[in-house]
C-alpha cells in the first residue's frame, strides 16, 4: 500500500514570532503561542448525550512583526548505531555525510558530541563548544559498522553529555538514529521508556530516526513521544542527510519549551482517549507533554470524551490550560479557557451546531488511531483483532457526521490497509507496509 503521507515535509523555520499577550472567549495567546479549544459539537441532546470530540489546537505563529535576534544555543548530542547491519545499503556512508553536514548547520559555541554504538559505546566527540569544524568532521570519519546493537548504552551516554552542559535558556537534545533491535544491554522498552521520560523531565528531549525496515518502530515512536521530541522514519538510505537537516533547522527555532495541555474536568464527565498522545491522569486532571515546540509548529489534540445527563442549558464540564516557558525565561506563562456544552430539546438545534472542521479531524484521527491500532495487532499475529478494529473504523468513517473529501480519503485508506493485510506478501513487503502505515498514522495524530 503506497504511503500517501510519509514524504511530506516539516513545516518551514520561522524568522519572527510575536511577544503580545492577547486574550478572547474562544482562544487565548501568548508570546506568540496560541491555544484554542473547540467542541465537533458544542450542543447536545437532553435524552441522548453520546460521544464528542474536543479538539484542542496549539500554534505558533510565523511573523507577527517581532524578529528573533538569536536562536537559542544547542546542546545535541548525535548517538549513532553502528552495529553490522549499518553496512548494508551504504547506510553507514549517508550517516557520516549527514553527520558532516549537521556540523555545518552548528554555530560556534552551539556544543555538539557524538557517540557510536554497537555493543559497546564510543564517544567520538565529547561535548564540546564547536569551534573546530574539521576536526569535528574527522572523529566522524572514524565511524566503521560492525557488531550487535545495545541501544540503551548508546542512549544513556547521549543523555550524559547533554547533562553535563545543560543549559536552561538553550535546546539541550539528544538525536539517536539506528536501523536495528535493542539486543544487548537494556532491551526492556518499558525500562527505556523510563529512562528517556526521566531525563525529558529534567529538560532534556529526544529525537528518533529508524532506518530501514529492521528497527522497531513502535519502540523509536514511543520514545521520541516520552522524549517529547519527533520520531522520523527513513525508509530509503540516501534521505538520511535530507530528514537529519530537517530536524537541526527546526530545533533552532524553538521557541517554546515543556509546553503542556492540561484538561481538568467533573466528575461525571469521562475521557476515553487522547489520540495519538500518551497522556497522565490523576483523579479528573489529565496532562498531555507536547514538549518544545518552534515557530510555525501546530498541535491538534483531539480528545475523546462521554458527555453526561444534564438537564437543558448550558454546563459547564471543565477547564483547559495550557503552560510553557518562553524560550530565554525562567518563568512560566499559562493560558486557560472554560469548557462548556449547550444541552437543548430539540435534534435540530443539535443538527445545526457541528462545527465540520473539528468533526472532520476528529474522523480522521479517530481513521488513523484505528489503523495504528489494527497495525500492531497485525505484528503481534491478531489478525482477527486487526480485521475487527478496522471494520469498526470503516464503519465509524461511513457514518461520520461530515462526508468530506479527507473522510473519504481515509475511508480509501482503511479499505486498503483491510485488503493488504489480506494479500499475500514476502516479510520485507510486510515491514514496508507496516512501518509505512504506523508512520502515516503518527504524523497525522501528532500533527507533524
């Protein structure tokens, strides 16, 4: 099944941001970050409550007449598998040419390291503020494939020279790319779930890259989530040095750090999902970490709830906040608006109030979760579990309350994953189609 979202590119870099504080009913922004809460139906029937989707919405905004005098310094740490399977395909020499250009989008003082793995870990570039270029570019050269893959040594030696010159005003990340399982050291992925959570909280974030058909990729996805970073799946070779330039372009316009969408909501208001998102609960608060985010990124989060019995008039269920740094401040900034829903009498006023936009993201990401879904059944040999997730999806598309072109769309799309997980393939055709179908769904329920 030919992937129709795998190649689209990242949103572009921004040059200006706005630092006003402008506040309104239905969206709240500041220094430039936006946030906005919308319901796919805001009005709901006294005798039949049922489902709704709140759709929330956060952007930074390119212009607004404010220039970013400097981008904020980078602390990176480049962690590069090594381990045998890197010398097929030439993939060893497109790391090292991506490698020698992430050197040359560095500005002088950024500090950079880089450390190879196999099953043992090699810091060929301890962090360092960068100032020679060349000599950078030759401690890269000596990268040579060869052995297994301990992952996790290679991540906790990343995440250990970013630590070591933290800097709370700048972007202190760690980049791992590989094209292989975890088969040495910690393969556990809720131990290394753990792991990259923990230092995510400290201030220090996670991107991904998998290579190839052989990693796991619900494992790199995980992670680059906990990481609150971006997970890149490359599945042709020579696309290293194009997907690697793509991620220092957008880390140096951060410009809003641990932002957080908080939702705290009644009691008797029930959540069923975040999709796409992993999120925390605690009582009736539920958290969502989207991380840092650069100018020109957007966040849809769509949020999957059961309204409860509630007499005619309007209610409300709760309240959304959203909370990030500024990049270069030390204080927080928070935005919040109410959540309220209309119960009337009559299936009319009801008809009338679906907001199409939201209903048609709140279709397609729902599409997209299902195909996620029914992706790891399918690895893990549920095919029957596969074939009923996705026949409810098709069902859930067919009676969606908007039939635009993207609902039609994504009806295509999950009657053709039915029909290939059907089809007869070799097991490289099948990790194509699969990576390419979760890879698909996590940019769209991401928003990336």
């Amino acid at each position: 099944m030919k992937s129709r979202r795998s190649s689209a590119a990242l949103v572009a870099a921004v040059l200006a941001v706005s630092a006003a504080l402008v506040t309104g009913a239905a969206a709240r922004e500041s220094s430039g970050v936006r946030v906005m809460a919308n319901f796919d139906n805001a009005y709901i029937h006294i005798a039949q409550p049922g489902e709704r989707h709140l759709e929330i919405e956060v952007t930074v905004p390119v212009g607004d007449g404010m220039v970013i005098e400097r981008r904020p310094p980078l602390n990176v740490a480049l962690v590069i598998d090594k381990s045998g399977s890197m010398a097929r395909a030439g993939k060893m020499d497109y790391v090292k040419e991506a490698a020698r250009q992430a050197v040359d989008l560095l500005r002088y003082g950024d500090r950079f390291s880089v450390i190879a793995y196999d099953e043992n870990v090699q810091v060929l570039l301890p962090s360092e503020a960068l100032e020679d270029r060349h000599g950078a570019k030759r401690m890269i050269e000596r990268l040579y494939p060869g052995g297994s893959t301990n992952l996790g040594a290679g991540l906790l030696e990343g995440f250990d020279q970013v630590r070591r010159h933290y800097d709370p005003e700048g972007v202190n990340r760690v980049i791992l790319l590989s094209d292989g399982l975890a088969n040495r050291g910690i393969t556990d992925p809720r131990r290394l779930g753990r792991i990259v959570t923990g230092e995510s909280r400290r201030g220090i974030s996670l991107t991904t890259f998998g290579v190839g058909l052989d990693f796991n990729e619900d494992l790199l996805a995980s992670m680059a989530e906990n990481g609150r970073g971006t997970y890149y799946y490359i599945d042709r070779p020579h696309r290293i040095g194009e997907m690697l330039a793509r991620e220092f372009s957008l880390i140096q316009q951060v410009v809003a750090l641990d932002v957080t969408i908080t939702i705290d909501v009644r009691p008797e208001v029930v959540i069923s999902d975040v999709l796409g998102y992993d999120y925390h609960r605690e009582g009736n608060r539920y958290q969502v970490h989207l991380g840092d985010l650069a100018g020109g990124e957007r966040r849809r989060i769509i949020v999957r709830l059961d309204a409860p019995s509630y007499g005619a008039g309007e209610h409300h269920i709760g309240e959304m906040r959203m909370t990030y740094r500024p990049r270069g401040s030390k204080g927080t900034v928070e935005s919040s608006q109410d959540l309220r829903l209309q119960y009337v009498r009559t299936r009319a006023a009801v008809d009338k109030n679906i907001d199409r936009e939201v209903a048609e993201r709140a279709a397609v990401f729902e599409a997209n979760a299902a195909r996620q879904e029914a992706a790891r059944m399918v690895d893990e040999g549920d095919l029957d579990g596969a074939r009923e997730v996705l026949g409810k999806a098709r069902k859930k598309l067919r009676n969606a309350p908007v039939q635009s072109g993207a609902v039609k769309d994504e009806l295509s799309e999950t009657e053709a994953y039915e029909s290939a997980i059907e089809a007869p393939m070799s097991s490289q055709e099948k990790k194509a189609v699969q990576k390419g179908v979760k890879y698909d769904s996590y940019r769209v329920l991401q928003s990336k």
